[in-house]
C-alpha cells in the first residue's frame, strides 16, 4: 500500500498518542484483583472489591500493536527521508553569523 509523507506523518502523531496513553496502564496495576475489609460493626464486615474489566493480556496486546505500528511508520518515513532530496535557499542549513556594520566615526578622546 502506498502513503503520502504527510499522512504518515500524522499517523506517526496518532500512534505517539496511543503508545504514550496505554504505556501508564501497562505499567501500573489496573489488572489486578483488590479486595479490602473494613469492620462497620462488631458483627458487620463491609468487603469492597475492585474487579477489572479487561485483563493485563488484552492490555498488553493493544499495546504491543500499537508500538510495531508506530515503529513501522517511522521505518516508512526514515527510508522517505533518506530517499528524498528537497529543494531549499543556501542559508537554510547555514549557521547564524553576526553581521557588525563599522562606521566611520572617530572615538572621542584620541
């Protein structure tokens, strides 16, 4: 399949999001079962239990796709970069130089 650079490019942003928005969830515990006991009364226990919806794999999973995905378009736009040659003036990869213009004036006091 055939991509225009521009749209690679913003794919490449879309697939930064994704990675950097599931990388937190992949690290941290949203997977895990928790359960805690609090004593409401002498004779009443209050359990409260935190169950996840989706499992440390499908997490995993989505991830690890959307990490090759964004590592194939990167592949994409470094083979465009290193392809392509763009036109541009002389002093666009030219370092800053200061320019002091002299003047003809005599310094007062010599």
């Amino acid at each position: 399949m055939k991509a225009k650079l521009a749209e690679l490019l913003l794919r490449r942003k879309e697939l930064e999001g994704k990675v950097k928005q599931l990388t937190p969830i992949k690290q941290g515990d949203m997977a895990e079962f928790k359960v805690s006991r609090v004593k409401v009364t002498d004779s009443l226990d209050e359990v409260k239990a935190s169950v996840p919806k989706v499992t440390m794999n499908q997490i995993t999973a989505a991830y690890d796709w959307y990490a090759k995905q964004l590592r194939l378009c990167d592949a994409a736009i470094q083979q465009a970069n290193w392809a392509t040659e763009v036109e541009v003036g002389e002093d666009v990869l030219a370092d800053y130089e200061e320019r002091l213009e002299l003047t003809a004036e005599p310094i007062k006091g010599f």
